[in-house]
C-alpha cells in the first residue's frame, strides 16, 4: 500500500535529529546548554483521528525540528486536537500550554520564541495577533487557512484578519503557494490587505508554483529556495537584538 501523502519526505534536505519527547511535544535542541531560542511549529487541521501517526511524527514536521537546530535555535512540534471545527478554542488551549511548556525549559530562551502555523492552523493565530506577548519575536505561516471554508462552523475568535491591526510592530512571515486553492488563497489575500492597511511587519515568501503543502509535496528547487528564505527571515527576526 502506498503511503498517504502526509508522510512524504520533507523536500529540503536536512539531517536528522532525534528529538525530545515530552508528549504532545517534541523537542528538537542544538548542541549545548543554551538557553535557545525556540519556534513552535503548529501543524493544519482538522485533522480526523484516524490519520495516524500524529502530525509531530510526520517527516515534514521532523524536517522543520532538524532544520530550526541546523539554523542554531530549538524547534517544537506540537500535536493539538484539531478533530473538528468546534475543535479551534480547544486546539489554541493547548498551543498556549505548549508554548508555556516550551518557555519553561531551561535551555530554551523563554523571552524569544517564534510560532509557526500550517494550514489550518493559521487561523489560531489569531490570538497571538490580538495580543503579542513580549516573547514573541515572530508569527509565521505557511500556505494558511485565515478564514473557515463554507459551512465550517468555527468560532468567530479565530479570524487573523480581523487581529492583525493590533499586532503593532510583531514581525509576520507568511509563505503563500502559488497554485493554492482558491479559497485559500482569498483568504490570504484579505489577510494581506487587511495587514497593509493596519502597517502591520508583514514579510512575503512566494512560491509561485507551489501547491498547498508545497514541503512535502513539490520535490522543487523552488520549494526548497522557499523554506530556505522563511526560515532564514523567521531566524533572522527572532535572534535580533
């Protein structure tokens, strides 16, 4: 049987790590007592349960751990449970528990931490948008989902659009696929307008012919070129002085 297209390799080349496992996160650390700075990275949805194995175990997301330790910060993948539309107050909750698990390591830099949505996960951004703690030195998204798709009942709290104006100064990198689904892509684009408008950091990384989940899906020079330079900006925002 083949295997389904969520467990495809991570197209940049990068080598391995095994990480920490600190059930639902995953801990990936560079050399040394640190402390670190840290991006959580913070998979799609609604994901059905029986999409085994979890979202950190994919090689897509152990691609991302290994590659934030290879750039010289910690890397975090964070399993939520994201079932369902209702699923988006219960999925933030335990982003902010991750995030405050992530902080508290020792040798995690608790006062620079970058968080890094997928997918369906760009909209639990939205709450980091409302509020950015002082911690956050950059929120990132690849080819995200900023508004729910017809009929997807979601609570009206997860609409990064309508937060963005009040993200003041906090850095944004947002990966967009050139071949996204047209909904999607509506979505980021009413994000980006509503970003222009507010003055908002915004830094764009196109793939102009990348699909959604382009990373584990368009094995491309121009895939990897992507993921090269928003990791290079995420990396670049969160170790600045």
């Amino acid at each position: 049987m083949a295997e389904p297209t969520y467990m495809s390799p991570f197209v940049l080349p990068v080598a391995p790590i095994a990480p920490e496992s600190h059930d639902p996160i995953d801990l990936y650390l560079p050399d040394g007592d640190g402390p670190h700075p840290a991006i959580l990275f913070v998979h799609g949805g609604p994901i059905p349960p029986e999409m085994q194995p979890s979202p950190r175990h994919w090689p897509v997301f152990r691609g991302y751990g290994a590659l934030a330790v290879s750039r010289g910060v910690a890397g975090a993948v964070v399993d939520h449970p994201l079932r369902t539309p209702a699923d988006y107050p219960a999925a933030a909750e335990a982003i902010a528990a991750a995030i405050e698990t992530v902080r508290a390591d020792p040798r995690v830099d608790g006062e620079r931490v970058a968080v890094w949505y997928f997918s369906g996960g760009g909209m639990l951004s939205s709450a980091l948008l409302r509020q950015p703690p002082a911690w956050l030195r950059c929120v990132a998204m690849n080819y995200p989902l900023l508004e729910p798709f017809p009929g997807m009942d979601v609570d009206p709290a997860f609409r990064p659009a309508e937060t963005v104006a009040s993200a003041g100064d906090l850095p944004i990198v947002l990966v967009r696929a050139g071949r996204e689904h047209p909904f999607i892509a509506g979505t980021v684009a009413t994000f980006v307008a509503a970003a222009e408008r507010a003055g908002a950091d915004l830094h764009i990384v196109d793939t102009p012919n990348g699909q959604h989940s382009f990373d584990m899906i368009d094995d491309t020079d121009e895939s990897r070129t992507a993921i090269d330079a928003a990791t290079t900006a995420v990396v670049a925002r969160l170790t600045a002085s």
